[in-house]
C-alpha cells in the first residue's frame, strides 16, 4: 500500500511494513524533549508512578528556556525540579542557562536530531523539526513521562495535506510569509489531526532557516506535523551540525493526500496575521498605514536564527528605532548570540536602540521580558496571537516576518521594508 | 459513567492561552491552576461554574500550546466533562492521558441548558431542549486506555 512520508516514517518506527491513516501505533522514539513548564509536571508523574530509570539517558532532551533565566521563585522552583531531576537520572541532553537556548532553535543545531527520527515534545513547536524530514510532534506533559521511561509513544495514523512549491520569494518575503499565507487560506484548524508534507520544486530555494520556520508553525494550522523532502539543503545542514546518519524516506509516487494545494512562492507577499488568530493574515494592500505600535518582538523558535537577525540587521542598519517603540531582539540560542556578536550585529541594533536579551521563550508566550499593557499593540516575529498572549487580554500581536518586524519598529507602526 | 451538569458555552477555537494564561505556568499546582481556569475569556467562569458542569464549545477547542495545565486546570475546577464540536489534537490527547472526559457532538447547546452525558452508551442529552446526540466510541485501543485509568496506569502494567 502506498504511503506519505510521514507515513513511512511512522512505519518504520512500530515495526510495520505499512501504516493507514486513523490506525493507532505505539512507536519507538529516537528523542524525548521537555522544558522548564511542561517537564514538572511529567517529573511528578513520573515519580507518583515509582519509575526508577528512564529508558535512555541519551535520548531526553531537557531545556530550560521558557521562564528563563528565572523569572521568579516559582519559575525558580519549577526549574530546579528539572535540573535535580537531569542530575539524578543522568540526562546527557540537559540545557540549563548558559547553554540553553529556545529548544526548537536549539535541538537542530546541536545535531540531535537527524532525517528520519522519530521525535515527541511536550511543547506544541516540536513539529519544527520536519524541516530536517523527521517525523516530529507536540504531546503533553503526561504523554512526556510515560515516554522518558518506555522510550514509546501512542500515536494516531495521520492524513496528509499535500502543499505543492513553485518559483522563488521576492526580496524580503520569507518562510514566514510562507506559513502565514498557508495558515490564512487553510484555518487553524485545516490541517486538524493532518500532516502537512511540501514537496515541488520551490523547495529547493527555502533555506534550512526558512523550512524551520514552517514546520515550527504546522500546528498553527492544527497540524500534527509537517515535514520537507531531504534534498542537498538538509544533508548539508546535518552534517555540518553533526547529526547521526540520516535514514532518507520519500513519498510514494501514488501516496494518497486528502487535499493539494499549490503555492508559487513568487507570488508571496509580506504577510501580517492579526489579533486574535494566526489566520487572520493581511498582506499590505489590505493594512492601514496607521496602525502605530508599542513594541516589536524578534526572536522565538519561529524566527530568532541568525539569517532572522541579519534580515533585521540590514533593514535596521543606520537608522533609529522609532521613539515610541520598545525593540526587543531574543537570539534563539548561545550560539547565534555568538554568531550575531561576531558578525557585528549587536552594534547595529544597540546603535538603533533595540535592547537585546539572553535567550529565552519570555515574551512570545507572555512569560517574561517585554511583557505588554492593556491595549498595547506588538508586532512579533513569534507564532501565536491569541487572546492575552504577551501579556494583558487587550493587548494586541501581529504575526509577521523579521523584515516586517524591523521596518515596522523603525516607522512605529506596521510597516513593509519597501516602506523605508 | 453518567454525567449532570449545566452548560458553560464558548465558541470556536477556544485556546489554551485562554484556558490557563501562560502567567501562572510558573506552577504545576493543581489547585492554583483551577483557581485561574478560563480566567482571560470568561472572568466569572468560577462565580457561574457548579461542580459537575460542562464545558460547550465550537471548534478545535484547545488550539494552542500543548500545556497539559489547560485540561488538569479544567479537571480540578470540577468540570465533568468537555463537549465540543472537535478538539485540537494536543488536548484530545491530553485529556485522555489524564482522564478528563471529552465528547465530539454538534448537539444544539445554549449557555445554562442542563445536559445529561452517558459515556458508556455515547449519549449526551440536552434536559432543557429535550434532544439529544450520540457520539463515537473511542477506538478500542483508547478505551483500553481510558478504562485502565490512563497512560500511567498502562506503563505500571506493561502495556507500552
């Protein structure tokens, strides 16, 4: 029987020669991850269920960065939990401030992820690491215990969305427009419980950076995963990171997909999603010219890679943050702060007044650092903007690229870089 | 298993950002999480909320982050179930892990009609409106799971 590729990568991992969509598999997993927020509460599941080792030290991945560095006691409790908990079970793949960073930024840079693995986080983002054509998906907490001690998962078969790329991006339109666009035309929930699989063409001229960036917000569009061929780009990308050999699967010829849907990348436009749903997208035709802003947000592990800041930089570049504007930029990981330091990157934003953090998830999910007041208006490089999400319920997120983001904190107000 | 409550009704899309806000994440406290359930979409969700009552919603409910807070801050405000016309995907599973019943059913509900939910026989009832639905059982594998009181209890016994 034919299969997708997310298909065969399900297969491959329950010991089947062929999966079918709505068929529950219990699978074997090559990685398990959890961060400061969801790892409590699968420790203590773990712990009430008198498990007394996990089923491999190797295979855990631990990262502390939603409230980090410590936002407050509680924070700081809630992290100690896991830091105690990676010492005395001997987690390999533990990150802890100083070497953490957003761990869906994080994971693919230290290689631990490679093409073909089949990976569960309890975080939403996990399906970020399809980029890399592995099968990766968002589970809980509960689900994030029961595997640090089995190594196995329950998942259902998914369908599959077929998204067919043609052509090229014009000059700052980015995997952010992408993924915006496809969430506009499909809904939040149009992919619900369905894998999203680009193949064409136009694959070959998205960036790793740029793939990163879809697969991270497929479940924007209630997606379980969503996953890019293996071409030159992600075997380039794996070995220069130092990735496990990768295991390549391909679709089949006859794979069955509920829908196709065609998107020439040439035809992107920069896109804006507004409050309060990521499927509210505007291209800017379709946007007043005075909508003024509070604050701008780059970073996350949608957009905070360093081809994100050097977006941002060159836009950025000789000019001034906008009075009225706060400019936060959150480098995902240790090592893109390093690359942006080093590539001078930092002198560029400080000299335009943006204020740079140390790592973290902070203000994305309305934790910590650039929180915003009733009625404040943010345009962010992040991926959810649900009601309150970076902070006060009246306040207001706009979904947009790093090009838009930059352009819209040097004009305060939502802005194209055209518009410079 | 058979369950009373009145209707507590929501739209579509109702995410977990809203069901609990990501400012009280800071806790995994089971108590202190109901304490704030729902508090970003409805702030007398605790003055109108009885034990036993059922959460109404549209579609996709619980769209968002995977928090496993959203359906433990549900369960501990005393919620008996959670009816919607679908569930996003993390919180269906969730809910399962943790036992928090859910039922897919587009049964006509208003805010305050008295419901009658039959899990076993997939029923639920609309008291105030005298209709009803019935809805799928859950494949066998999950209600093995649900039946053997969730994803713990099968890793205790073996079963993964």
């Amino acid at each position: 029987m034919s299969m997708t590729m997310t298909q065969k990568i399900i297969a491959a991992h329950c010991g089947k020669d062929t999966v079918i969509p709505g068929e529950i598999v219990l699978v074997d997993l090559d990685l398990v991850l959890g961060n400061d927020v969801t790892a409590p509460v699968a420790i203590n599941e773990f712990e009430k269920a008198g498990c007394k080792e996990v089923f491999d030290k190797e295979k855990i991945a631990l990262v502390l960065d939603h409230f980090t560095p410590n936002k407050d006691i509680k924070a700081a409790e809630q992290c100690k939990m896991v830091r105690e908990f990676a010492w005395k079970y001997g987690i390999v793949n533990f990150f802890d401030v100083g070497q953490a960073g957003v761990e869906h930024a994080l994971l693919p840079e230290k290689g631990m992820v490679t093409a073909g693995d089949l990976v569960i986080g309890a975080d939403s983002h996990t399906c970020t690491y399809g980029a890399l054509g592995a099968f990766s998906t968002g589970v809980g907490s509960t689900d994030m215990a029961a595997a640090m001690a089995s190594g196995k998962a329950w998942l259902r078969v998914p369908e599959a969305i077929k998204v067919v790329l043609t052509g090229k991006f014009k000059p700052h339109v980015s995997g952010k427009d992408l993924i915006l666009h496809l969430i506009g035309k499909i809904g939040v929930d149009g992919a619900l419980y369905q894998s999203l699989e680009f193949v064409g063409e136009g694959v070959q001229n998205l960036s790793m950076d740029d793939r990163l960036c879809v697969c991270n917000m497929a479940i924007e569009a209630g997606g379980k995963n969503a996953v890019f061929p293996v071409d030159e780009v992600t075997l380039a990308f794996l070995k220069e990171k130092g990735a496990k050999t990768p295991k390549v699967f391909t679709a089949d010829e006859d794979a069955k997909y509920v829908r196709t849907i065609e998107i020439d990348l040439s035809n992107l436009n920069s896109t804006v999603a507004f409050p309060h749903l990521p499927e509210n997208t505007r291209t800017f035709d379709e946007i007043p010219k005075d909508m003024v802003i509070d604050q701008v947000v780059i970073g996350s592990c949608t957009n905070g890679r360093f081809s994100d800041f050097v977006t941002a930089a060159e836009i950025m570049k000789g000019k001034k943050v906008h009075s009225k504007v706060r400019c936060l930029i959150i480098p995902a990981t240790q090592q893109i702060y390093l690359d942006c330091m080093h590539a001078g990157l930092f002198d560029i934003f400080i000299d335009a007044g943006c204020a740079v953090s140390t790592p973290t998830c902070g203000p994305c999910l309305g934790g910590h650092m650039g929180i915003l007041a009733k009625c404040e208006r943010c345009v962010s490089t992040t991926n959810r903007n649900f009601v309150g999400r970076m902070g006060h319920p009246e306040s207001e997120v706009y979904l947009a690229s790093p090009a838009v983001a930059a352009a819209s904190a040097i004009l305060g107000r939502i802005a194209q870089p055209s518009e410079l | 298993m058979i369950l009373n409550g009145k209707a507590l009704c929501y739209g579509d899309h109702v995410d977990t950002d809203v069901i609990i806000p990501a400012r009280y994440l800071n806790t995994s406290d089971h108590k202190e999480l109901a304490a704030h359930c729902m508090e970003d979409i409805d702030k007398n969700f605790h003055k109108r909320m009885e034990q036993g009552d059922v959460i109404v919603a549209g579609n996709n409910f619980g769209c968002g982050s995977s928090r496993e807070h959203a359906p433990i801050a549900i369960k501990a405000s005393g919620i008996s179930c959670v009816v919607a016309k679908s569930f996003a995907r993390i919180f269906y599973r969730n809910s399962i892990n943790i036992g928090l019943p859910i039922v897919v059913s587009d049964l006509d509900i208003k805010d305050g009609d008295q419901l009658e939910v039959d899990l076993d026989n997939g029923v639920i009832k609309n008291l105030s409106q005298n209709t009803q639905d019935s809805f799928p059982p859950f494949s066998p594998f999950l209600q093995e799971l649900i039946a053997g009181g969730g994803l713990m209890n099968a890793l205790k016994e073996g079963k993964l």
